[in-house]
C-alpha cells in the first residue's frame, strides 16, 4: 500500500492511498456466491438460484459493499502508519478501480490540533462545597406543600400570597390594548408570574374594585403590543382566592409514594433527593469554571472548522426544535451559535487530550452510580437502567458525561485549588437569580 500525505491547510489534510486489488474479485465471488444460498427468489428453489440471475439482482451492490469495505480497512491502516487523527469522518473518493491490478482513493480530512503537554497546575480553581441541612429539608416540604394548596375564594382585599383573577385594558401612544374589550388575566400575588409592580398594584383591592394608573411595561411583557411601552392601565378584579395548605400527615406523605407514611422516613427520602440535586449542581459549578479556565489558557488553539460548524448546527437545531413545541417554527442560524461552538468544541478537545494524556478510563463503579442515581427518579428504576443497557445511544452519552466529569475532578485535584463554603439554597439558584 502507498501512501501519500498533503498538508492543505492548517489543519487540512489530503491522503492518497494505492494499493493491489488482490483479493476483492474473490470477495465479491464469495459473497455472490452465500447470497445465492440464502435468498429467497419467486420461481427458484431455495439454493438452487442461477449465478446470473444473483449477479444481475445483486452484482452491483455487492461489490459497491465488498469496495468500501477494502476502502475503510485501507484508510484505517493508513490513519495509523501515517499517525493523523481525523477531526470528523474523512470524505472518501474512489479515483481507480480495477478488480485485477489496483485501487486507488482519496481521503480529505480536518486532524485534532496538536495540543501538547496541558499543564493546569497553573489553574486557579474553586471548588463549592456544602451540604443538606435540616432547614433545607423543612424548606423543601413547605414548598411541596404549596404545590398541593387549593384556594378558596374570600370577600377581602388581597394581600400578598394570594390569587388575583382580573380584568384589564390600556391605553398606549399607539391605541388601546385590547382594541376591544379587556384583557383577562391572573397571578399570585407575589410569585412574579407577571411583573412585581403590577403584583403590587393589586394589593389592597376587593371582589369588584376598580383602579387605574401610570405603567411602563417590561421588555419582554406576554403582549407584545405592551412590550416596553408606557401606558395607562385600568383594571377590574373579578376574584381574590387564598390559599390552603395541607396538613404534612401520614396521606400528605404517602401521597409521594413514601407507603409508611412516616415523617421520619419523608425527611429522608427528601434529604436523599435533595443530596442528589445537590451533588449535581455542585459539579455544574466546579465544571463551568473549570472549562472557563481551561479554555481561557489556551486562547490561540487552532480549531477543526468542521467540528465548530457541526456543533453550531447542532446547537440552532436545538433551538429550532425548542422554538417548534412553542409554536415558533422559525430554524434558527447556526452563526447565532458561533462563540458558543468554538468554546465548546476547544473545551471538548482539551478534556479529551487530558484524558488521554493522563490514560484516564471510564470508571465503571462511577458509571453505575451515576445511572443509578438518574433511574432512582423514576417509579421503576430498574426499567430505566434496562433502557440504557439496551439503548447504545443513551449509554454512550452517559458514558461521555461520566468520563467529563472524571476528568473535571482530576483537574480540579491538580489545579491551584481552593475551597468555598456554600449554603444549599446559594449552589440551587438558578444563575442570574
């Protein structure tokens, strides 16, 4: 086999391979001749089918499979005596093919950057601890508790905790909104579901009452005929509800699938699912400084074009798919994802040489707690690690994520490291918040 390696650009590469032909006109004759034992043609007995009728129905298909076959094993020889890793799968062009003298192809290719030794001992990283405390707990069964409230309705003025259903119109530079009629809308006074200074404004009125005043409504207001403009706002309220909590008994607990009905054995099933949460977070924190400071100390590393433009696809995919089930099928432009891509396309390829740089392997014990862990949320845990067993798709993301966050902890261990105390509820809000 010969072997000829161009260098097309930075990262391009163009490999031209020849080799003999020997041996894939018997490949192709052996395979007609299995196929001629095993299919099934009207008016032949089985394995009685003539040579030339297998030939004319499958002739071409047969060597098109038994040619890529000699074509992939050839490339792959070549990728290894020549040392080059392909960013993505190589487009092959066949340029010779003579079953009795030789094969020629060409294979072009972006390679992995040749990144070096990654040295993070430089790395200045703060890795967030903190734990599940019996207030977190208390906190989280009042939570679940308002998730089970119901409301009655009351004759009073709301106050703050309450549901306000009402009726609204507004008047704008541009016209009235709505044209006609009024809006009808409601909220829980408090929650935000709306926009606080409206909440607000709610407070203190009655079954009835009428009240109108000077707004400015946020950008991002629900009608868009509002957004960001000044207007007068009248409103009518047509029904203040407050709210009834359960009582935390034995059915408020078995309701969650706790079938003691405990308080003791409640706590520790929230302090379990709590602990979970937390320890994701945690590591969602740990992992988004750590690609920041990775990807930051090697800002001139030359990166696969064919993997950003994969990636930013793969990402306006998504957006357009999350747009469609809000019924906003507009595709989203892949350059939108630009600076996105390009970070985490480096962070992937810079993890990936620290992993193999550092011979770290998929720790299995980590894998299965780690799907544990995931199927432990579901009714019927054991259907879930079934699924994955099953599915090679969901297990090799899984795999993936393991071996990233493995990764992220040998980092962090090799790292300039410090550690920050944290309450729960700090590590749980959501960022921005």
């Amino acid at each position: 086999m010969q072997v000829l390696v161009e260098n097309i650009g930075k990262l391009e590469r163009k490999l031209t391979v020849s080799l003999p032909a020997d041996g894939l006109q018997n490949q192709i004759s052996t395979r007609l001749r299995q196929l001629g034992r095993e299919v099934r043609i009207k008016g032949f007995r089985p394995g009685k089918v003539p040579a030339r009728v297998i030939e004319q129905r499958f002739g071409s298909q047969v060597r098109s499979e038994a040619l890529g076959e000699v074509i992939r094993s050839a490339l792959n020889s070549a990728l290894m005596q020549e040392n080059l890793r392909p960013a993505r799968a190589p487009a092959v062009e066949a340029t010779k093919v003579d079953v009795d003298g030789e094969i020629a192809f060409t294979a072009t290719f972006e390679v992995m950057p040749e990144v070096g030794t990654v040295d993070v001992s430089a790395l200045k990283v703060i890795r967030p601890v903190a734990e599940v405390k019996d207030a977190d707990i208390d906190h989280m069964i009042e939570t679940l508790r308002l998730q089970r409230r119901s409301w009655n309705e009351v004759e009073r003025a709301a106050t703050v905790g309450d549901m306000v259903m009402f009726e609204s119109s507004a008047l704008t530079e541009e016209g009235r909104v709505p044209a006609e009629g009024v809006e009808r809308a409601g909220t829980i006074i408090g929650s935000g579901a709306l926009f606080a200074e409206l909440e607000q404004k709610l407070v203190g009125l009655a079954v009835g009452a009428e009240s109108a005043f000077d707004m400015t409504f946020p950008e991002g207001y629900r009608v868009a005929a509002l957004a960001g403009r000044h207007a007068k706002l009248n409103i009518k309220i047509a029904r203040v509800s407050e709210a009834a909590l359960p009582v935390v008994d034995a059915e408020f607990i078995q309701s969650f699938g706790v079938s003691d009905g405990a308080m003791d054995t409640f706590r520790a099933e929230v302090r379990a699912n709590l602990q979970r949460e937390l320890k994701g977070a945690l590591m969602g924190r740990l992992k988004a400084q750590v690609v920041e400071a990775l990807v930051a100390s090697h800002a001139e590393l030359d990166l696969p074009k064919s993997m950003v433009e994969a990636e930013a696809k793969s990402l306006a995919q998504q957006a357009s798919q999350a747009g469609a089930s809000r019924s906003n099928a507009n595709q989203v432009d892949p350059a939108q994802f630009a600076d996105v891509a390009v970070r985490r396309v480096k962070a992937a390829i810079l993890l990936g040489e620290l992993a193999r740089q550092n011979s770290l392997r998929l720790d299995q014990n980590r894998l299965n707690e780690t799907m544990a862990m995931i199927a432990s949320t579901y009714e019927d845990p054991q259907e879930v690690i079934e699924l994955y067993r099953r599915d090679p798709q969901l297990m090799q993301n899984l795999q993936s994520r393991v071996i990233e966050d493995q990764v992220i902890d040998w980092i962090a261990d090799h790292a300039d490291l410090t550690t920050q105390e944290l309450a729960f509820a700090e590590v749980m809000r959501p960022a921005g918040a």
